[in-house]
C-alpha cells in the first residue's frame, strides 16, 4: 500500500515542478558548469589546492566539490547564493555558509558518537529541503503549502546497494538515507539529486518477474507502474553524459510535439525504466 501512494506523489510532484521552473535553479546550473569547466582536468588534485578556502573536503579531490554544493542546494533548499557572496565563492561572510560548516561538524560528530561512525544522520535528516527546520513536530504540512521540491518514486529491486550505486555513478545521485524495517526483512537506500528523489528498496520476499515473463519486451505489458520519469532541463546534456557513462538506452531523444516534450528513456540496472523529460516552449 505503502509503495500505491508513492505513485500519486510522483504525478503531484511532477506536476509541481512544471510551475516553479522560475525557481533560481537556472543561476545554480550556469555555476555549476561554469565551474566544473574551471575545473576541468584538475578533478583529482587535492580540494585543497585547487581551491582557496577549504576545511570540510581537505584531502579530497577537487572533482567533489560541484557536486557536494549541488548536493547541498537540493538538501537545505536553497540556491548558491544563499551561502555565497556574489563572485567570492571562498569568502566566509554569509553567515549559511558558516553555519553550513558547523552541521557538517555536528553531523560528523553524530555519525562518529552515536552510530559507529555510519552514515546514519544527514543534512536531509533534519533538513528535508529547507533551510529551516521544523522544530516542533506535529502541524503537518498540506501538499499544497509543502515547497514544490523534486519527483519522488519508489522502486524494490534485487540488491539496494548495487542499484544505490548505480544511480550514485550513472546519474550522479548521493545517498542521503539507509533503513531498515525492524524485522529485518527488508532493507531502503534513499538517493537524491537536485531534480529527484529514488528510495530504492530491497525486501526478502519480492518476487522476480523473470520467471514469469522471461521475454523483456514483454515486460510492458506486466500491469502496474510501468516507469518513472523525471523532468529535467539541458536534456541534450544529460542524454550525452550519460551515454559516455555507459547507460543503457531504451531511447534515445525523442520530441512528443503534443506534450511539448524532449525524453529519452534508460534502464538502471535492476532492469527498470527511466525517463527524462524537458518541456519544450509551446
Ligand atoms: C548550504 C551552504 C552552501 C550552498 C547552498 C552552496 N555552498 Fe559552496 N561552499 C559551502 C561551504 C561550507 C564551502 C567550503 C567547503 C569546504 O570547507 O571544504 C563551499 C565552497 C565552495 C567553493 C570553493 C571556494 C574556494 O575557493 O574555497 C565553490 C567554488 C562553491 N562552494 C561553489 C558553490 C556553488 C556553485 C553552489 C551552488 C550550486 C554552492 N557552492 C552552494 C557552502 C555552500
Ligand atoms: C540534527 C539536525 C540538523 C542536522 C543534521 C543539520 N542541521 Fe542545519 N540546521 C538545523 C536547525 C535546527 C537549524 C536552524 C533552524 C532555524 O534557526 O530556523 C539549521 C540551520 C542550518 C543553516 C542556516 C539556515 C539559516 O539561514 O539560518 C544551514 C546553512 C544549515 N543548517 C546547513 C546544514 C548542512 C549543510 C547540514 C549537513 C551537513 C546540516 N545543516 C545538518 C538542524 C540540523
């Protein structure tokens, strides 16, 4: 039942994003770019040496940087600028910025105290995409007052971790929760990007389809979600990232002039399908 209401989510969402395509992400992406080509070629020198002011990534490389800070729009909610002064990306003076150093000590702290050093307290733990967390629980937020943030779908597959890994190094995703049901029987790693969120879900009990339909065309007639789709823009893009990553296409780009659409459609590696979608200007 649990995994039905996902679906209504996912269309409400989807929907959401169509009207806050205003929103600052346009300035976010053309940053990001900008700076993934001032990095280009220098990715694996230490963050430190690429970049002037640098505490939380010291000893990585450099190349984990973008996507940290796009990573951390999409945790707290909120566009560069928010922790940046307008062309000084090193500067300390917003205050964010300042403050976002400290959670990433606290969160460390917590990690390393409370959970044997897992990954068990993120951002997004309290966070969930606003800068501002609630911080008494209790008045829960209608859909319609909630901040239109990204698609969400839910997909269960053989192994959590090998498919967490594929959308982490096909489509850039980063792991923001890992449970698991009390009974042990089942077991979810949540991943996310700036545009979506996939709780990609191991139970011990799911049932493979091969056995029923061995043929995979024949797949699309099995009733039931049938695929997920993401809308995203630069779809040209990501078409060609990914195709340099290796991922495996279903389609290539395609326009659907009655939806005013460019997608394609890829599988992961559980063998589910995934589109991406770009409106295109009526
Ligand atoms: C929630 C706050 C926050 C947001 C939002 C954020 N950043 Fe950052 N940014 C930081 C912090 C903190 C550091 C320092 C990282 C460290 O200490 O390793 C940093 C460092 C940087 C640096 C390195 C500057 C230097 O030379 O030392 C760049 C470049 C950067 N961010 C770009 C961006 C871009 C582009 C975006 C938007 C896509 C962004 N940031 C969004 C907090 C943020
Ligand atoms: C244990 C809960 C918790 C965790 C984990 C956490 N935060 Fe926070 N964060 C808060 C609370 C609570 C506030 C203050 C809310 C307020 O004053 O309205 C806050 C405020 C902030 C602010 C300042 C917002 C503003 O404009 O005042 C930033 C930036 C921030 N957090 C970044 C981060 C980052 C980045 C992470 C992950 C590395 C993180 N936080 C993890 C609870 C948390």
């Amino acid at each position: 039942m649990e995994h039905l209401r996902t679906c209504g989510v996912l269309a409400v969402s989807a929907i959401a994003m169509l009207s806050a395509q205003q929103s600052p992400a346009g300035a976010n992406r053309a940053a990001l770019a900008q700076l993934r080509a001032h990095l280009a070629g220098h990715e694996n020198e230490p963050a430190e040496a690429f970049f002037t002011n640098i505490s939380i990534l010291k000893g990585r490389p450099a190349g984990r940087l973008p996507g940290m800070m796009e990573a951390l729009t999409g945790l707290i909610g909120v566009d560069c600028a928010y922790c940046h002064v307008d062309g000084n990306w090193a500067s300390d003076d917003k205050p964010a910025k300042r403050t976002a150093r400290a959670h990433f000590a606290m969160m460390a702290r917590l990690n390393q105290e409370q959970f044997q050093g897992r990954n068990a307290v993120s951002c997004w733990t309290c966070h969930r995409g606003s800068p501002h967390p609630e911080l008494t629980g209790g008045s829960s937020a209608t859909l319609s007052a909630a901040t239109p943030r990204a698609a969400f779908v839910a997909i269960i597959v053989p192994d959590a971790a090998a498919t967490a890994q594929w959308y982490e190094e096909k489509l850039g995703f980063h792991e923001s929760k890992r449970s698991r049901a009390a009974s042990g029987i089942a077991r979810s790693i949540t991943v996310e990007s700036d545009y979506a969120m996939v709780e990609i879900i191991e139970h011990d009990r799911s049932v493979a389809l091969e056995p029923i339909v061995p043929d995979a065309e024949r797949r699309r007639l099995v009733r039931g979600i049938s695929k997920a789709g993401f809308f995203v823009t630069d779809i040209e893009k990501i078409e060609a990232d990914l195709n340099a990553r290796g991922v495996e296409f279903v389609s290539h780009l395609f326009s659907d002039n009655d939806l005013h659409l460019k997608s394609f459609i890829v599988r992961d590696n559980a063998g589910n399908y995934i589109q991406f979608m770009e409106r295109t200007p009526r």
